[in-house]
C-alpha cells in the first residue's frame, strides 16, 4: 500500500509541473511579451549577508569606478574650455586678418557723400586710420 501512496504523490507531482508547463494562449490584451505573474510568496525577499572582505572590496571598485568616471569628467571639460579657447583665438586672428586685407579709400571731399545714393552711403563704413593702410 504504502508503495502504491508514494506512486499517486509522485504523479500528482508530476501533473502539476506538467499543468504548470502547458504553453499558455494568446493574451487577452493582445501583448505577447507579458509573462503571467507570480505570486509574493515565490520571491526570494532577502539576500545572504555579505562578508567583510566582500563589502570592503566592492566599497574599493565603486571608490575606483567613481574616480575614473570623474577624471573622465574632467578631460572632456578641459578639451571642451581648450576648443573653446581655440575658437575665440581664430576668431580674432580672422578678424585682425580682413582689416589688415581691406582696401581703404579715404573720401576727402564730403560733398560726395551728398551726391551717393543711399545704397552706396549704406556700403560706406568708418575706421580708425592710425590702423589701417590707406592708399
């Protein structure tokens, strides 16, 4: 009998995980990839207490992770201000470059301005001449 008893539990183990095994069918709301789900009591709540050792090294990685991510930072911020500076320094040697380039003409004569038309007087721009190379 007792053979018989050990039997029956062994298949109705075996019918459950067969039950829980059967590939359920389409979701109602139609998402294929939501999994069914599973009850409180099933998830592991706590995890082993870590050793001493363990703790202190995984303090030591994190310590490490942070100081690489920061130098990192760093070197980005400072090829960042670097680019920056090149900029500005372009941007002036530009500048200085097409006001040595331009071709001046000093207009003696300020009835001439009277007889331009007001397209020509818009062209018409002021600089300092101790600067500029007059022709």
């Amino acid at each position: 009998m007792e053979g018989m008893a050990t039997i029956s539990k062994k298949l109705k183990l075996v019918e459950k995980k067969v039950k829980n095994e059967i590939p359920r069918g389409k979701a109602k709301s139609n998402r294929p990839w939501k999994t069914p789900k599973t009850k409180f009591a099933t998830i592991k709540k706590t995890l082993p207490r870590l050793t001493f050792e363990k703790k202190m090294e995984l303090r030591r990685e994190l310590r490490a992770i942070k100081e690489r991510s920061k130098e990192i930072k760093d070197e980005r911020k400072q090829a960042a201000i670097a680019k920056h500076q090149r900029q500005l320094e372009s941007a002036e040697k530009r500048l200085a470059n097409e006001q040595r380039a331009e071709i001046v003409q000093v207009i003696k004569n300020p009835a001439k301005l009277k007889r331009m038309k007001k397209k020509q007087i818009r062209l018409i721009e002021k600089r300092d001449l101790s600067q500029v190379k007059v022709i």
